[in-house]
C-alpha cells in the first residue's frame, strides 16, 4: 500500500509513494512523519514551531498549574536529534523556568515545569 502503485495516499508513479523502487523509505516523507511535536500539555496549546532542516521544535502554551500532570513530547531522536537536545523554557518570553524531563518510552519525554 505504500509503494507507487496501488498507494491510497496518490494516483502517481513511485515518486509519491512512502518507498522508492528499491524499497527504501524516502528521507523527506519520513521526516514529515516523524517530526516532532506536542502530544499533551500542561495548559492550553497556543502555537507550534517545527523546522524540519535542523529540528528546531517551539511550542507555546498558558500554563495551568491546576494540570498535576506533564506535558509530553514525541521526538524522533534517530531521526532529529542523534547528539542529544536542549530543553528551555521562558515565562513571558524572557524569564526562565526549571525544566524537570522524564524519558517515558523510547521518543516520549514528560516535561514538567516549576512552577515555584
């Protein structure tokens, strides 16, 4: 289903499908599917930021410290981020915040901020 033909996803050749002739998954398709992103926030999502030449990942949210539980990332590291990532996290856009992360499951990190 993900090759050229018979592909649910186009009518076109290999070029559109998920794998090239030779069965390899094209690089730019599953960089589109594994980019980064919010699966839960603690608060109410506002704005998203991805790029995905760098992995560059910004995300704003309205804090609610009544949510007792974490925000969760999904991040690709194969993919996005091999030689590790920063976490940083700024109250009105200029005040840092202490970030406490959690891997959970292998791509999934809890992020909890301090909200004292």
């Amino acid at each position: 289903m993900f090759k050229g033909f018979g592909d649910f996803t186009t009518v076109s050749t290999s070029v559109e499908g998920m794998f090239d002739p030779e069965g390899n998954a094209q690089k730019l398709k599953l960089r589109a599917l594994t980019r980064t992103y919010i699966q839960k926030y603690q608060g109410t999502p506002k704005k998203v930021l991805f790029e995905a030449d760098s992995g560059d990942f910004a995300y704003w949210f309205t804090y609610n410290p009544e949510i007792n539980k974490p925000s969760v990332l999904y991040y690709h590291e194969q993919e996005f981020y091999p030689n590790g990532f920063k976490i940083t996290a700024l109250i009105d856009e200029s005040t840092p915040v202490k970030v406490h992360t959690q891997i959970i499951q292998k791509n999934y990190l809890e992020v909890i901020l301090d909200s004292k």
